[in-house]
C-alpha cells in the first residue's frame, strides 16, 4: 500500500478509497415465496397443525446443522436465549455471567427469571474465557452464557469443560454466529443449549426470528412447553396450562421463509468467512492497529470484524479516525451498543420503573438484602476495547472489490495518522 498524506485523505478534500457503493443484493428469492405460498395453501399457519410443515421442517434443519437432537423455533434470539435459562433450570436469586460486549438480548432473560447478570472481563477476542469466567465465580453462579461475538467462535470446548467440572451450566449465544466452528464442530453443539437468532441483521433472516437446540428430550420438554403457554402440546399431554410459561411460538409463515434461508446457510457463511479472511489478511501490518485475535482453532463467519487501535502511536483519537474513514465510503463504526454496563439499566439499577422501590430495582436489589453494582471500571478489557476498537462492517454481498477498497480506505487513514 502507498503512503498516504493527511491532504489526501477524503476528510481533507481527497479522492474517496471507495470507488463504488457496496455491493448490495436479494436476500429473499424465488424459494422463499414459493414455501410462503405453500405455508398459506395449507390453510392454517399454527405451527403444530397436523397439516404444518415449515416449521417442523425448519427444526429438522436445525437439528442437522448442529448436529444437536432438539430444536424449537421461537420469536426471536432473545427468546431462544431465555429459553437456554431455563433448559439450566435458573431460577430468581441464581448469578449468570455473560460478557458485557453482547446484544442486549442476551440478558433479558436473565432480569426476567429474576436471576442477577455478572458480567466477567472479555479478552481481546472480544469473547469469554475459562480465566475471565473463573474470576466471577461464586456458589450463587448457575450458568455461563457464552456469546460468539461477531462470528468468531469463543474457546466454548474449555469453558465448558471447566464449568461442567463445578456443575455449572452452560448456554451458547450463536445469534451472531451462523457457520462458526471451534476445532470443525459447530457452535452452538458444545453446551447444554445453543441458541440462534433469524433476525433482519444476522447472516440469515426471518424478519425476527430464532431457534434454541438442546441435547435431551425431558430439556426439549420443559423448554417447548415453556415457550408454548406451558402446554405440553408437542408431547401429546395436557393442552391445559401445567405451569407458567410464555408464549414464543412462531408462525408457518416464519418456518416457510426459514426453510429457504437454511438453504442457503452455507453458501452465506461461507462467503462471508472468505471475505473475513480477506479483509484480515489485507490489513496486516497496519501501522498502528490490529485486528482482534481469534480463538484457538476457530473457523469464523465474520458477521463484522473488529479492529483494534493502538493509541499510542497515532496522532489522532479512536473517533476521529472513525469519521476519516467513514469519509473514505467505508462502512464502519464504534460498536457502542455492545457495553451493556454503560446502559442506564445498569448504571441506574432502575429495572421497573412502574415500581415503588426497591421492588423496582429487582433483581439488582435481591430480596435477601444483596445488592448488585455494576461498573466498567471493574471490566478494564472491555473499557479498553469499547476506547479503541473500530467495528468493520461486512455483508455476504461485498465484491472482492469492496473488501479491498475496505482495506485500501483503512490503510490510507492509518498511514497518514500513524506517528512517524
Ligand atoms: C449476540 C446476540 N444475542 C442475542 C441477540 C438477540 O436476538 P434478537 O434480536 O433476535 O432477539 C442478538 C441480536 O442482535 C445478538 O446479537
């Protein structure tokens, strides 16, 4: 790559690295209609209907595809997510760690249980591990739940081996990581629940959507009954409500669309691990920044790329490289929504605001007096990451050349910023 000088840059009134608008393409094709039409000809959408398909054809592609033997489809990743707490029998008063670089899906279910969110330190990958979680263990922590952030597999075989070892369940957050494998298996197969979401952002899409997949048939149980009114409808039992329960089922026309987009899974992941992998390589030896690291062994989706920013020696700040490679035409920013200690949720511990206190604050504020707090300041990678990291946005579609006028647009801002 050439040096660039500050007047060069598009910021400064230069030509833009990007040349083209980004490749953009149809998500939906010809399947996608002709199973919603099929879904509609069956003339019911209920997706336990003897005459149903989609949906039943939709968990079995699932069960396929992580090679896990229960699957239900639910609303969303933050159902399916919720429904992973309960397959580990979570209940009020349990601690959960996550990391706090995660959709704020992945926590919901947590607060709803009445359950406490701990949030332990990412490393660089931006992803769990075994020492990370071990430093926020307690005889209260239950379950861990594991995000693959971004499409790179977290080191999930080790953790799960090291919290099986102290009993301690553990649910796989695959929302954002669609064709993802540590050592050739697929996330979302190592734990005792792996759970995905179709919604309209991630490398496959229903609209809103997403699937938990658990090992065994009395776990599948508990979580289909859950999700359905508590009716052990899928088992052939009562069509009564047993006991509490939600209701997160989808409908044929979600299972249709999901059908044709499972279809297509791999060629999507695929795509985008090239590209990934691309863009990695052509950005190596930036002055002044890398690329995150990734997990032992792991084969990436790359749902976005994150680099990471050595301020030291650049002249100018996170942000403002931002803004000058934005004016580049490339896509990328800071990911602030992923530090979910900085919601005001957390920092305010105002949970139900329709409350009177501390009712409202539960279950920050435990009814057995304890009190949970939480700061970035106890989570130093994770303040780090979220002051330097550039997020790097990536989509199926991206030409060749889109990717290396990605690079070409980085390149150009870090050299001509870089200290000399
Ligand atoms: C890592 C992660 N977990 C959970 C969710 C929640 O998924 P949904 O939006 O389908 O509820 C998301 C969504 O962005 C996510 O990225």
């Amino acid at each position: 790559m050439s040096t660039a000088t500050l007047t060069q840059l598009a910021i400064h009134g230069g030509p833009k690295a990007k040349t083209t608008p980004y490749t953009t393409g149809k998500r939906y094709l010809d399947n996608e209609l002709a199973y919603l039409k099929d879904a509609l000809e069956q003339n019911s959408l209920f997706y336990a209907n003897p005459k149903a398909k989609w949906v039943k054809r939709a968990c079995e592609m699932m069960k396929t595809y992580t090679g896990m033997p229960y699957a239900f489809m639910v609303t969303s990743g933050s159902a399916a997510v919720h429904l992973g707490l309960i397959a580990a029998g979570i209940g009020p008063g349990d601690e959960v760690i996550l990391s706090p670089n995660t959709d704020t899906g992945t926590a919901m279910g947590i607060i709803e249980e009445g359950a406490v969110p701990v949030f332990a330190d990412p490393e660089f990958t931006m992803q769990l591990s075994v020492d990370s979680i071990a430093k926020r263990i307690t005889p209260r922590t239950k379950a861990v739940i594991v995000v693959h952030l971004a499409g790179e597999p977290a080191p999930i075989d080790k953790i799960v081996e090291f919290c099986h070892a102290k009993g301690i369940k553990v649910i796989e957050d695959c929302a954002q990581s669609w064709g993802a494998k540590l050592h050739g298996k697929p996330v979302g197969s190592f734990a005792d629940a792996g759970c995905y979401s179709t919604n309209d952002y991630k490398h496959i899409s229903t609209g809103d959507g997403g699937f938990i997949v658990v090992r065994d048939e009395t776990t599948f149980r508990r979580v289909a009954n859950y999700g359905d009114k508590h009716y052990d409808r899928l088992f052939g039992g009562s069509q009564y409500q047993q006991h509490h329960g939600v209701n997160y089922r989808v409908s044929e026309l979600l299972g249709a669309v999901c059908v044709a987009q499972l279809e297509k899974v791999d060629q999507i992941t695929s795509r985008q691990h090239d590209i990934g992998d691309r863009l990695r390589g052509l950005l190596k030896g930036l002055p002044g920044g890398r690329m995150a690291p990734q997990s032992e062994g792991a084969y990436s989706s790359y749902w976005w790329s994150m680099l990471l920013v050595d301020v030291e020696k650049m002249s100018v700040g996170r942000d403002e490289l931002i803004k000058a490679i934005q004016a580049e035409g490339v896509g990328v920013d800071s990911s602030q929504r992923y530090d979910l200690v900085q919601f005001d949720l957390y920092k305010k511990r105002v949970v139900r605001p329709w409350l009177p206190e501390p009712l409202n604050q539960y279950p920050f504020t435990q009814p057995d007096g304890r009190e949970y707090h939480y700061s970035i300041d106890d989570l130093p990678r994770q303040k780090q990451i979220m002051a330097t990291g550039i997020r790097i946005n990536i989509n199926t579609f991206y030409s060749d050349q889109d990717v290396d006028e990605t690079a070409a647009g980085i390149w150009k801002v870090f050299e001509a910023y870089a200290k000399a």
